[in-house]
C-alpha cells in the first residue's frame, strides 16, 4: 500500500491524487467490512509526507512579456483581419489591464465605457473578488497609436454589431468563417480559454525565444513587470491589477536589471 502510494506521488506531483487513492482504498474497505490498509501509521506517514514535499516545491513560473514582444505583435499582426484584430486586441487589453484571459473573455458590452483618452472596463467576475463586489479597471490611451489598447479595442469593436448592442452580449465571441473573412456569432459565449490559448502559443512563438516558457498569464505578468520597473506608486500597480496582497502582487513582477541596480547606486557610497 505505501509503495502504491509512492508511485502515486512520483507519477501524479499531486498529493490530491495521493488522498483520492487513500479515501478510495478505505471506502471499498469500509463498504466490504473487512480492515483497511490505510488505517496502517505507515500509509499515514506516506500522506503527511506528500503534504511536505509537495508543498515546498517550487514551482515555475512563466517568463513574462516585454513592451518589445507587444510591439513586435502589433508589428507581424493584419489588423485589417478580424481574427487577428480581435486575438490582438485580447492580448493588448491582458497586458495593459494586468487581466487574466478568462477576464478578458467575459468583458460584455454592458461592462464597457470609454472617456476622453481612456476606458472603464467593470470586471463582473474575478479570482480576486470572491465577495462578488465587482472591479473597475481604467486603461488610458497609449502614446503610440499603432500598440494603444484603447483605440485597438474601438477599431475592434466597430467591426461588430451594429447600434444599439445588447449590454449582456460578450464582446469576444466566436467567428463564422465568410467569404469576405469573419462574422461574428450569433450565440451569446464567450471564446473558450484553450481556442485563446492556441491562439496565444501559435502567434508568440516567432516572436519569444522559447514558447514553453510564456503562457497568456505571461500578458498579466509582462504588464505588471513593465509597470514595476517604470516606478508606477505601489498602491496604484497593486489596486490596477486586483492584488489583495503585497506578496501576491511582488509575485508577479521580474524586476529589470536597471532596477536592481539602484540599490547599490542610492546607497551613499
């Protein structure tokens, strides 16, 4: 049984997996009338240690994306294309929002108001807001036309629907494929999370040096990383990105050598 256990362990790196299998083992025990294994201190032993040692793995985190790889994106991307627009423009908003892309799938037209020189966008859903108070993100217009967030997401959106739009529609659905290029569909769902992701690896993969190491929340980590080292006022990075913590907030940022260096610059000596 503790060799089972072990195997267990080696093969899954989960220690669920490893309480699944001893809960399963007793229940047939139990159901059948007859002693369980698991009731053994050694099988105890086993499921403590699963605990330990998967609980200081460390685990890896994806590389984040730099300003550069968005404007090559902007750069090798057909705008004029509606997939491609579309595809862009989720990345440029996860980035410039700090959003995750299940964020960004369920923005619906309701949740949009644009202003002279930035948008509103109200997140209805978020990992960070589990007493559903709901969560404003503000995106000011960028000062290079061709990478703006703000004004991609307009050219996006008025190749839509036609005015007036349905508030509770999703803005990021499904495309038909027509002669003339895309449509979009009827049916009021959003993209899945693993078409964008598809989506994400096929197009970055020209343009990161290793694809394994970059995955759509690298968009959320590039942005907050950009805006780390640009000396953006904490308060402000945290609350822009929905961290209820200053540690959860400091895991998303790869400082720039730039700025570990003025450590040893600003010490007086």
């Amino acid at each position: 049984m503790a060799l089972y256990l072990q195997h267990v362990l080696d093969t899954t790196k989960s220690r669920s997996s490893v309480d699944s299998a001893i809960y399963g083992i007793q229940w047939a025990h139990n159901l059948t009338d007859v002693p369980s294994p698991t009731n053994s201190p050694i099988v105890h032993a086993i499921s403590r240690a699963s605990k330990r040692i998967i609980g200081t793995r460390v685990t890896h985190k994806k590389e984040p994306i730099s300003p550069d790889m968005i404007r090559n994106l902007v750069d090798i991307s057909n705008l004029d294309n509606l997939l491609e627009l579309r595809n862009v423009c989720i990345f440029l908003l996860a980035y410039a929002g700090f959003f995750r892309i299940e964020e960004v799938l369920h923005i619906k037209y309701g949740d949009i108001s644009f202003h002279s020189a930035y948008v509103v966008i109200n997140l209805e859903v978020s990992k960070t807001d589990q007493l559903r108070k709901g969560n404003q993100v503000v995106i000011a217009e960028g000062s290079n036309d061709d990478t703006c967030p703000v004004k991609i997401f307009k050219r996006y959106l008025s190749h839509l629907e036609s005015s007036p739009v349905d508030p509770s529609h999703y803005v990021f659905r499904a495309f038909s494929k027509t002669r003339s290029g895309h449509t979009l569909v009827s049916i009021n769902k959003p993209i899945s999370y693993s078409s964008v992701r598809d989506y994400f690896k096929s197009t970055f993969k020209d343009i990161v040096p290793d694809i394994a190491l970059f995955s759509t929340h690298s968009l959320r980590a590039g942005g907050a990383s950009a805006a780390a080292n640009a000396g953006v006022a904490d308060r402000l990075f945290q609350r822009h990105g929905r961290w209820k913590s200053v540690s959860a907030k400091n895991g998303y940022v790869e400082d720039s050598l730039e700025s570990r260096l003025l450590v040893s610059k600003n010490l007086g000596i």
